[in-house]
C-alpha cells in the first residue's frame, strides 16, 4: 500500500517513470459546474519515449513548439471537427465508443493484479510500488504512471491519431502506410514528428494537437489508481517505445480536492481558483511532477455564461457562445513548463480597463534601478533551452517594458482597482523590466483574488 504522507512533514511523492516515457503536451477539453462543485470532462497525452529508452535512430528530444495565436492556419475552428479517414476509423458521433471490439462498458472489470478498465477505481492499489523506475519494464509487462491525486477516472483510451485526415502528412509521406507497418507503429510515429516540428510551425502544431486530440479512440486501456498515482496498461505492450503515444483520459474532480478551492468572492458570489500549494495540480489532472517533465498545453473550458475563465495562458482567451447560457474559452502556452504551473480561476470577475498609455511611456531612466547586465548577454548569446518561440531573440520583445495586461476582480473592487491597481501596474512591470530585463512571457492577467487565497498558491 502507498504510504499515507503528512503534507506538514512529506514531500510530495514523485510516482511518474519519465525515465520511460515523458509527456510533451497536454490537451484539456472540460465542463466547469460551479453550483455542483465539479470540473468533468478529458485529458489527452501526447508523449514520447523516455531517454533511457529511446531508439538510437530517434529524432533528438524537444519540447512542444507552438506560440501565442489567436487562429489556427489550418482552419479548424472550434469546436474542431475531425475528419475521419481509413478502415481503422470509428464514428466521430460517438466519442465514448472504442474501435476496439469492447462491450465492458463502466462496469468495474478488476483482474486478479488490481488492474481496472472502465469505471470509477478503489482509493487503494495493493503492492504499488513507491518508484516505478526502478523497474525494466520490458520484464514484466511496461506500464505508465502518472502523478494523480483525488480524481475519479472514469476511463482511459488509447487515440487513433492515423484516422485523422492529413495526419500521415506529418510522417513526410501523404502516402498510405507500408503494409508491413503496424498501425500502432504508424500512430506512435504520427506523434513523434507532431511534437518535433519546429518552433516555426507552431500554428499547424497546435492544430494538429487539437484535431487528434478529438480523435475517436481504438481500444481502452487498463488503469488502476492509488493515493498518488495513475497506472496504465495495455496487454502485451513491454516496452515504452511500443505504448500508444497518444491516450485520453476522461475523468471527473472531487470537491475535496486539495488543487482547487472552490469559494465565494468578496461579493458573495462563488468562485472556484486553483491553489497549487498543498499538492500542486494532481487533483486538476493527472500529470507528470519530476523535474525533467516539462510540456506545453492547451485546455478548452465550458461554464456558465455568467463566469470568466482566466488561466495560465499566452492568449487573452475570447469566450466562444454555444448552447444558450453557455461559454466556451480557449488558453494554450507554448513555452515548455512543469504542470504546476498550470493555473484557472473561474468567478464572476470584471474586466477594469487600464488608461490609454503608450507601452513605453515608462523608460529606465524612470526609475533608479540599474538595468541588468545579465539582459545584455541574454540578447547578445543563443537562448540554451529546447526550441520554442522565446520572446529573448525578438528585438521587438526586447524593447517592450510594459506587457500587454488585463486586471479583473469583483465588482465591489471596482474602486479600490481604478484608484491603485490600474495606476501601479504599469510602473511594476517597467520596474521589472528595468531589473530583470525582457519579459519571458508575451501577456499578463491580474486577478484580485478571494481573501482566503493561499499565500503559498503561487509557490
């Protein structure tokens, strides 16, 4: 059985084998219920093999190379409908069936190991292991664990990427595979060069990502979960580099959650934030938590229209309207960082527009500190991270000390926002500016949160 951690003493157990295999992007699709405190809906993985585990032959690893935009250039517009191609296709009209010949249904279908396929798990897996990469996988059987804390999954899928239309395109052939090829071979190969592609192809990066995101499924896989992990399994798979490189993962939050707070504003209204102190985001979405698991994100967020969903995104999101009473908003970062990083707030929040100003009304002789010398090599040398589109080899970026802004709050701040935060804000970032130099990021949301908001939330 899995330890039971004080979250007073414990650090937080680190499950996920990224040695075996690492998550280069995340795809979040899901319905935020704020009256039934609830947040339901999907996670699709996009991953590659892990170093210790990789082909010689492999590209090199790189992450997720995608950049702020509004649009995508291949015209899949929201919701993005999947055109489905070939004999291994299913029926996009129904998402939850399998192509995999499967009548288990949600009924639990626990085998003798405690491995489960469809259904809502036991909070407790006998003999989970404490560190899944100490293992081979290839001696028993391989098997993905992810981080996961207070979730009820509901099932886990693996994503025929191949029978979405143009996706072979992306293998450097329009051409129907070689019939020696096995058609998970083809799929786990259509994954690598998505997530290879070059920062330059950043907008038919993320459209691919999002149009096998909604891909039909071709067969289940089997999970089972424990306090603070996610174990999947598919039969007759022991090798990493043989695992479906693309899985969903449909599941559903728990109000006792310990990622998400869900709340009143200082105008009684509820709310619901995340605060990534107590267990960072294991009980938002199962994910991967070592270090070395760095990836990029996009989520697609319905509510009520009466809400505004913020998050961690390089966009300034613009709700789309669909059913009557209904919003859906659309975030994707494409700067490769830890899933803690990850961050939503949804509350009934007002925009408070700031005074028209020029960007660089605030210059460094503004201000008595120094500008940094450490910018000056940052322009002056090649950045040392995995592609992405970095704002420090933009000369434009460069030369901007004040950052596009938005700040929200209750409306019963609307006072306390005009007369302080509006005024305050852009001097703040041209201070940081002055100090740090360029603005690693492209935007900024500024929320003035509920008073019961974590100080260690943004830890």
């Amino acid at each position: 059985m899995e330890k039971q951690l004080d979250p007073m003493k414990d650090d937080l157990p680190l499950m996920a084998n990224t040695s075996h295999m690492l998550v280069k992007h995340y795809t979040l699709d899901l319905d935020v219920d704020i009256e039934s405190q609830s947040i339901e809906g999907s996670i699709v993985f996009f991953l590659e093999t892990g170093s210790r585990y990789r082909n010689s032959s492999s590209a090199d690893e790189g992450g997720c190379h995608s950049r702020p935009d509004e649009t995508c250039k291949m015209g899949a517009p929201e919701p993005c409908h999947v055109p489905v191609t070939g004999p291994s296709a299913c029926s996009s009209e129904a998402e939850d069936n399998d192509c995999a010949a499967s009548d288990k249904g949600e009924k639990d279908t626990s085998d003798k190991n405690g491995n489960h396929s469809n259904g809502e798990q036991a909070s407790g897996i006998p003999g989970l292991k404490s560190c899944c990469d100490m293992e081979d996988p290839g001696s028993t059987g391989f098997m993905l664990v992810l981080d996961c804390c207070d979730l009820s999954v509901l099932k886990v899928e693996e994503v025929d990427v191949a029978a979405v239309a143009d996706a072979e395109k992306l293998t450097g052939s329009a051409k129907v595979r070689d019939a020696s090829e096995e058609l998970g071979d083809l799929r786990n190969r259509i994954v690598h060069e998505l997530v290879t592609l070059p920062a330059h192809r950043w907008e038919e990066q993320l459209c691919y990502y999002r149009c096998c995101s909604q891909a039909p499924a071709c067969g289940d896989l089997a999970f089972a979960t424990g306090p603070w992990s996610l174990e999947i399994r598919k039969p007759g798979i022991h090798a990493p580099k043989d695992f479906p490189h693309a899985i969903r993962i449909r599941y559903r939050t728990k109000a006792e959650g310990r990622s998400v707070t869900w709340t009143t504003d200082q105008s009684g209204r509820p709310c619901v934030y995340t605060m990534g102190s107590p267990i960072n985001n294991r009980a938002l979405f199962p994910c991967q938590e070592p270090p070395i698991a760095l990836s990029t994100w996009q989520a697609t967020v319905r509510t009520d229209a009466q809400f505004v969903v913020l998050m961690s995104g390089e966009n300034s999101a613009e709700p789309v309207p669909l059913q009557e009473g209904v919003l859906s908003w659309y975030y994707y970062v494409t700067m490769p960082m830890p899933a803690s990083t990850f961050t939503i707030a949804i509350g009934c929040w007002q925009e408070f527009k700031q005074q028209p100003f020029t960007t660089n009304v605030w210059t460094n002789s503004d201000f008595s500190l120094p500008f940094s010398k450490a910018d000056y090599r940052w322009h002056e040398e090649r950045c040392g991270h995995v592609e992405y589109p970095c704002r420090f080899q933009n000369p434009d970026m460069r030369l901007q000390s004040v950052i596009p802004y938005r700040v929200f709050a209750p409306w019963c701040l609307m006072e306390s926002c005009k007369d302080l935060a509006l005024w305050l804000l852009p001097q703040c970032l041209s201070a940081a500016y002055t100090t740090l130099g360029t603005h690693p990021f492209s935007r900024l949301d500024v929320l003035i949160v509920p008073s019961n908001f974590s100080s260690l939330g943004m830890a």
